[in-house]
C-alpha cells in the first residue's frame, strides 16, 4: 500500500485535528540466507524447493543445525519470519528416517492447531506423509475417531489442555507414541506465562517424566515471538536446558507506525475524543479504499462497539456496498470463529476487529494495516499486533490510538521510549506451591512417585510431596508415593488456564439457542441480569442469570445503550514473606487475597458513552 498517500488523506479530511503524534518508518530488510551443516533427505529437499521454501533463511538453517546436534531449541523471532519450517524439517527428516517416530506439537489453541495442520498437509501430504498420519487430536476430535488417530497418526497436534486432561492420564493408551517420541514442539511459547504457563510447565514435566517410563527422551523445540528471556523462559517451561537462536534473517517490508492521540475536546478536564471513536474511523477509511485491515480492541466489549460502530459508518460512506467487515474474539462458538478465519484468509472479509485472539500466528492472509485501540499492555503484545499487518514483502502500516491514561500519553510524547524499549520477559514459576502440588497428585495418579522426580520437578518437589504425604493425600510405600484411593482422575479437578471453574452458557431466548459461553470469573461483569450483552455487533438482554445451571437468558433487544459493571474490591492482605525500602518506598513480596463484589451497573449511551442511568446488583 502507498502510506504517504493514506496518511495525505487522513490529513485533508475535515476531522484531521493533529493527531498524529509521530511516525515511525521501519525500512524493508532483505532475506539473508545459509546452508545446513548436514545435507536434506533428498525427497524433502525436493518437495521444499517445489514450495520455494528453499535456501533457508540463517536462523532457520541455525535452528536445524542445533536441532541437528542433538539440543532443545527455542527459536524467538519475529512475526512471519518462518519459525515453524525449523521444526518441521527436523520432525519429517526422523520421521522419513525411522518409520517408528513420532511427534507432537503443542498450540495454545485448537484454532493454531487446526492452522498448523492444514500447512503440514500442504507441505508435505500426501508426497512425504500420508494424510492420516498427520492429524488433530483436541476436544474437538470426535470420540469414534480417536482410536484410530492414536494407532495411526505420527505427528499429534494438541494443546496443553488435552495433554493435560486426555493423553497423560490415559497413557496406557498413547504407549506407541511415549515410547517412540522423538520430538515435542511447544509453539507460541511466549503465551506460556503466569499462572498458565506455569500450569504448563507441570504438564510438560508430566510428558517428561511419562517418556522416561516407557524408555524414550525426545528433543524440545520450542517458537516464540521476540521476548526478553527466550532461553531462560524455554528452560523454566520445560526444565531442561536450551540453545537460543534470535538472529531473524527472513526478508519484511517496509512498515509506518503512526502513533494516533485523539484530539483534546475539554481543555479544562483534559479530555480528549474518545479512543474508541478514533479507531473507528482509522478502521473505516482503510476498509472503504480495500485495504485489508485488522483492528485489535483490549475487551470483547469493546470489540463489538468498534465493530457496530464501524459497520454503521461504512453503511453511511460506502453507498451501494455492504460492509465487508466481521468481530471476531473468544467466546463465539468454534464453527463461528472458523468461518471468520477462512472468509478473512480468502479475501471475503476487507477488514476484522478482534480482540487479541488474533494476534497469535492463525493464519489470515496478507494485511496491509493494523490499528490498535490503545496500548495493549506490553511491548511485546504491542509489536505482535503490529505484526499482524505486512507479513509478507509489501509495505504496511500500523496506528497506535492512545487512551486517555497516564502510559498511554507518556508514549505519545515519548515515542522513543517505546521504540527504544526492550521486550518484557515472559515469566513462569514452575515451584509455585498450588499448581506444582496439584501436578503431582496428577503425576501420581499416572504413575506413583519416586525419589528420582526430584530431577524433573525440581528441588521444591520433596517438600511438596511430603507435605501431600503429612495430609494423607499421598501414601508411601517402599519409597514409592501413591495417591490415596479416596482421590480419582484428579486431572479433571485442574484447570490450567483459569481457577474460576465451569463457564456459564448465554442462550439466546427468541430461537432457544446457545449464543456462545462465558468464562466463570467474569460471568458476574458480562452476564447480570439487566446487562446488555454484545455478540456479532447485535444486542441481547440478560433477563436472568440462572447460578444453579450457570446458563444466563438473553433476549435480543434494539437498546441503543451498552452496561458496565460497578464494584467494590477488598485488598487482605495474608502474609508478608520478605520486604525491602527502594529510596522512599517500602516494597512487599507475600500473599494476599482479594475480593470483588458487583454492586450495581451503569447504562452508557453507544458513540457518546454518556451515562444515562444506573441499577444496584443484588449478587453472591
């Protein structure tokens, strides 16, 4: 796309008011290539020169040769720079080897999974691989299918979630894989982080420990986009050690980062126009001149408003042409968030808001654009969004719309605080006390514990098994742990991306139909009676919200206002567990426990977000 152009246009519109607080002209980068240590089978040399996937780019032919070599990797580089051909040389190389391997690759999402699998069919079906042996297997496997995927399949694409709950403790059933598992890759590791990452270090370190049972020790390759710590992130996830390789030599064009301040409205309070409104109209001025667009919104909520925001404005300005755009974000049902996909990659779609689902690799097409309504919170997040758009050689664009907060301010003025800025570490702690006891029990029900799990759980593992023993969970026996029978499947008692239990359903009442779900933690801030709730940029009532079934009734509504909670949060602190003074501030490491009660909602008009009423909440 010619930027300059686009950006000459927003600046004779009528609404142009300055906002363009600095632009950021990253130059196109050729490719950079190498060679392999060790030549290619022939018939994969063959079939990636067919493909024009051939020479490599270096790190691609760096992560080989480590890969090669016998070592765990972790590959950590840009978005679009090729990252999976590193593993997927090195799987189809052992598997043409030895008919016996097997792999398994780990997506944070059933959607990557799906992706990643219609690529490997391209890549290497039914030349390389039959189709069979390359195949899915999540919740959304049919049940009647699942036997023959395990006795056939050589490559499984997963998620931690059903590694966790399905394979691990069935592994009797999965015996051929363990035992001949050559290779696990953990791809979008950076997702990986906080209390879900370290529920998935658990569960890589369950694979580990199941491996050594039936006699194999497969490799570890692990992609991430640019974080500040991949070596160490890949070791805290897997508990091994790994080799690193950043240096990016895939080829990118050009890219116009636009840093968007919405103007100021009331100099006296310093409010500015709103965030919302501004990339509304960003959005809507690349999709009416048929430039493929992705915005990104921080919530759902605000990814529908954008969304019927910015269908209503293309209605008024694209005369005679539907709107060619679509909201995409958790929540909708599979079969929905598919069609998305496929209408986005085939070029049905002009543009999409979304909220970060988007932003991990799913892929979509060419984007020629990106606009992100506000900071996402992270230098990372930032630059993943961002490089959502010009994936290929062309030029691109990308326009940051700053919120009315503090940070987001500092960076319109600072733009070179942000631009100069390192990428945030992804952290992980494998040894937090909750989730590394919840892991053993599960561990134990696999296969009872020993002294030698010390080298894969790590030194907190003999406290923490102790301690499960002193409460009768765990019961030894010859120096073998076994879980007290009192205690079954407890893998289903885990929930490793979230501790709010069951989601709740939303039913649409006028068809008796299931809209989407809603996960437990925030059911009381989207699902209260009286709440309006968005989906496809089309309104529903709440009109009851039934706990015992965890199912909230809405009915479709013409209300032209949306709902936001009000609550009180309760901050308790537990247990002070160290402390230090840094100049004037005194800082606390230890635990706390917090509470927050919906009190009530307010009413807020959709464009203007003036508040036109309010309700008190009577809940739990």
């Amino acid at each position: 796309m010619d930027t300059l152009a686009f950006l000459h246009h927003l600046q004779s519109q009528p609404t142009f008011a300055d906002q363009i607080a600095y632009v950021e002209r990253i130059h196109p980068r050729r490719a950079e290539y190498a060679e392999l240590d060790q030549p290619l089978a022939p018939e994969l040399l063959e079939r990636l020169q067919a493909q024009g996937l051939f020479p490599l780019y270096t790190h691609q032919a760096e992560a080989v040769n480590k890969i090669h070599a016998g070592q765990n990797v972790m590959v950590a580089t840009a978005s679009a720079s090729g990252k999976t051909l590193c593993y997927n040389i090195a799987v189809a190389e052992a598997l043409l080897a030895d008919g016996g391997s097997r792999a398994i690759y780990l997506f944070p999402t059933k959607a990557l999974a799906q992706d990643q699998l219609r690529a490997l069919h391209k890549l290497f079906a039914p030349d390389l691989f039959q189709f069979e042996e390359l195949d899915t297997f999540d919740g959304d496997t049919p049940k009647a299918e699942r036997a023959e995927i395990r006795k056939r399949a050589r490559i499984i694409l997963s998620n931690p979630d059903m590694l966790h709950l399905g394979i691990l403790p069935n592994h009797q059933y999965w015996s051929r894989l363990l035992r001949h598992l050559r290779y696990v890759v953990v791809d979008e590791a950076h997702t990986y982080r906080g209390v879900f990452g370290s529920h998935v270090a658990g569960v890589l370190r369950r694979l580990r420990r199941l491996c050594r049972l039936y006699g194999s020790n497969p490799q570890f390759i692990c992609c991430s986009a640019t974080i500040a710590n991949p070596g160490e992130h890949a070791e805290q996830l897997v508990g091994l050690p790994f080799e690193v390789v950043d240096g990016d030599g895939s080829p990118h064009g050009g890219k116009d980062f636009v840093f968007w301040n919405p103007p100021v409205i009331d100099e006296a309070k310093s409010v500015r126009r709103s965030a919302n409104s501004e990339a509304t109209h960003l959005f809507t001025e690349l999709v009416n001149q048929d430039i493929r667009t992705l915005t990104f919104a921080r919530t759902r909520r605000l990814t529908e408003l954008i969304y019927i925001y910015s269908r209503e404005r293309l209605t008024e300005i694209s005369i005679g042409r539907p709107p060619q755009i679509k909201p995409y974000r958790a929540g909708y049902l599979p079969e929905e968030r598919r069609q998305i996909e496929r209408e986005l990659f085939s070029g049905q779609l002009t543009g999409a808001v979304a909220t970060n689902a988007l932003e991990l690799g799913i892929n979509i097409g060419d984007l020629e654009a990106t606009v992100l309504a506000g900071y996402p919170g992270t230098i990372a997040s930032t630059w993943q969004q961002a490089g959502r758009s010009g994936r290929g050689q062309e030029q691109s664009m990308s326009f940051l719309v700053a919120l009315n907060n503090p940070l987001d301010q500092y960076f319109m003025r600072h733009p070179d605080s942000f631009f100069g800025k390192n990428f945030e570490n992804a952290l992980v702690n494998p040894s937090n006390p909750y989730i590394l006891r919840a892991h053993l029990l599960c561990a134990a029900w696999e296969c009872p514990l020993d002294s030698g799990d010390e080298q894969i759980f790590g030194p907190a593992y003999t406290q923490e098994r102790d301690m499960l023993a002193e409460q009768g969970i765990l019961r030894e026996r010859n120096q073998r742990w076994y879980l007290s029978p009192a205690i079954a499947y407890p893998a289903q008692a885990v929930n490793i991306r979230s501790t709010s239990g069951k989601n709740f359903d939303v039913v649409d009442t006028s068809t008796d139909s299931l809209l989407e779900t809603v996960e437990a933690s925030v059911a009381f801030f989207q699902i209260h009676p009286g709440a309006i709730y968005l989906h496809q940029g089309e309104s529903y009532l709440v009109k009851e919200l039934d706990l015992k079934e965890r199912t909230a009734y809405a009915e479709p509504t013409s209300a032209n206002y949306y709902t936001q909670t009000k609550e009180i949060e309760d901050l308790h602190i537990v247990k002070v567990l160290n402390k230090k003074k840094v100049g004037k501030v005194n800082l606390y490491l230890g635990e706390v426990e917090v509470t927050n009660h919906v009190v009530g909602f307010k009413k807020k008009a959709q464009y203007t977000e003036e508040v036109i009423g309010e309700e008190p909440l009577d809940l739990p």
